[in-house]
C-alpha cells in the first residue's frame, strides 16, 4: 500500500505544474453541443500519472526492485500508449496510423511477455482496451474511479497467484485513479486527455494480457478463470456500455466515428439530469461489487455481472424521463 500511496501522491502533486502548462500551452477542450462539460478545461492530465509511472520506473531501475524482463515490457508498453496519446492530444493524429500504432504496441509487449502467441493476443487486447476507455471517458470521475476499481481487482488477483506484473500495474492503477480524482470530480478542473485514457486503458489490457500468457498457460493450479473474473470486472460496465452503443448506432446506420451523446452514462446525464459524479460513484460501485464477488468464486461473480450490468443497462429507462417519453 506504501508503492500505491506514493504515486497517488505523485499524481495528485504533479498536477498542479500539468494544469499551468496546459493552460499556458492553450491546450483546453472547449465545449460543443455533445460535450458534457460546460467550459474550457485543460485536456493531457494523463500526463500527471504518467510521470508517477515515471518516477516509479526510476526508482524501480535504481532501488532495484528487481522487476522481471515481463515487468519491464509491460510499463514500456504503457508509458508507449501514453506517449502515443499525448502526440494525439497535441496533433491530432489520423485514426488509422494511431490503430497500427497500438496494434504494434500491443503486440510488441505480448511478445516479450509470451512470444508468437503473446504477440497476437497483444495486437487484439491491447487495442481494444485502449479504445474501449477512450470511449468511455466522458464524464467526471469515469475513468479515475474505475482506473482504481481496477487496480483493486488486479491485486486481489495478484495476491491470488497472479504473477509478477499485475501487482506492479495494479499498484500504478489504483494510485494513479486516487490520485487523479480529486482533479477531476466532483467538479473537473483537469482532464485525463487521450494520454490519461491510453495509459489507463493500456493497464487494463496488457493486466488481461499478462494473465494470459504469464499466468493462463504456466501455471494452470492458479485458477486462471477467477484471475480472468478479477482484471476484467472493473470495466464490465464499460465493454456492456461501448458494445451495445456501437450496436444501437451501427442499425441507424450513424457514423460510428462522429461525437454522440448515446453512451448509457451520456443517457442518464443528459436524459436524467443525473449529477456526473454521481453516475461514475454509481458505475464503480457496481463494478466494484461484481470485482469482490469474484474474490469468492467465479459462479458469483459470474451472477453479479449479470445482475449489475443488466440494472445498469436499464438504468435510462428508470431514471430518466428520455426513454420513458
């Protein structure tokens, strides 16, 4: 807890220099019609966690704290994501030059972590669990609070022989969430930027990424599926919430590409009149409840993602006038 506290600290104190240079760098997301926020407000904040990352990194290299080979690819991956989001909040990059770049990241990694077959398993995960953040990340406090609710489940799952990278990533997650969420809810004063979404959905990922070949294929005894249950709980909601958005809007035939306001959360925000933090306390509190349930076994926590993801999905319809109408 003494890793997790420091670069919560780290996190929180390097903001303050972020959100000056930002400002100065005129680096702000102004609000238009789908936004969900109402003023100017400086966007790159991932950038805070990523020096904790950082920091944290040196120190390892220097202490040492003896990180295996496994370890080492899969911060680098993270920190490559990052930067990776930094140059596209910076530039704007094209969508598929930033794809193949993340294709190669993730694949890059899951062949130093598990050869031939980590390799394809990076160019799939990794990816799609980038994007699915960067989807997501719309509202205060979202993807702080489930970057903790994460970095709580993949130390459980650590703890429950899930090698040596979750422990590491778990740790940069939690503190990294707690650490940035004083700057972003209730009211946000920060935003993560693609650099702070690409950091958090590259955790996730290459988390998912290391149970698979580090732990799945080498060590069977280690109940690799209640490992599984563990890193991909915390972000239930989210791959529930993006899958049946693209669905919705692929069968009106809308460009899946343009801004929209048809996410679960948008629908509850804007639909309901339901406070931001107030729907991101809800989702990481469901996902934070279907992460414990997996602490006591796979078939409930298996019922508790049922349970929570169909309430959440259906929450629209119970607490907003939007789809009642």
């Amino acid at each position: 807890m003494l890793t997790v506290s420091l670069i919560a600290a780290v996190t929180c104190a390097a903001a303050f220099p972020v959100v000056r240079v930002l400002r100065r760098a005129d680096c702000l997301d102004v609000p238009t019609s789908r936004s969900s926020h109402a003023a100017p407000t400086p966007r790159g904040g991932g950038v805070a966690i990523l020096s904790a990352v950082v920091i944290f990194s040196a120190t390892a290299a220097f202490a040492p704290l003896n990180w295996s080979p496994s370890v080492w690819a899969a911060v680098a991956g993270v920190v490559a994501l990052a930067l990776l989001g930094l140059a596209d909040d910076v530039s704007q990059l094209a969508a598929h030059p930033r794809l193949l770049a993340q294709i190669g990241i993730g694949a890059s990694v899951g062949a130093a972590m598990g050869g031939v077959l980590g390799a394809l398993l990076g160019a799939i995960v990794v990816p799609a669990a980038v994007n699915m953040v960067n989807f997501m990340d719309g509202i205060n406090g979202l993807c702080a609070g489930h970057a903790a609710v994460w970095g709580v489940g993949a130390l459980a799952a650590a703890a429950a022989g899930g090698g040596r990278v979750l422990p590491v990533l778990g740790a940069i997650s939690l503190g990294g969430g707690l650490g940035f969420l004083p700057w972003n809810a209730p009211r946000a004063r920060l935003f993560l930027g693609d650099v702070g979404s690409y950091l958090i959905g590259g955790l996730a990922g290459i988390g998912v990424l290391a149970v698979a070949v580090e732990v799945g294929g080498a060590n069977p005894s280690s109940a690799p599926w209640l490992l599984f249950g563990l890193v991909c709980a915390p972000y239930l909601l989210f791959a529930l919430d993006t899958g049946s958005t693209i669905i919705r809007r692929a069968r009106r035939r809308e460009n899946l590409l343009e801004a929209h306001r048809d996410h679960v959360y948008q629908r509850l925000v804007h639909g309901g009149g339901v406070p931001h933090w107030a729907v991101s306390l809800l989702m990481a509190s469901l996902s934070m409840v279907v992460t414990v349930a997996f602490l006591s076994g796979w078939a409930l926590g298996l019922a508790a993602a049922a349970l929570a993801g169909g309430a959440y999905l259906v929450s629209p319809r119970l607490m907003t006038q939007e789809v009642t109408a």
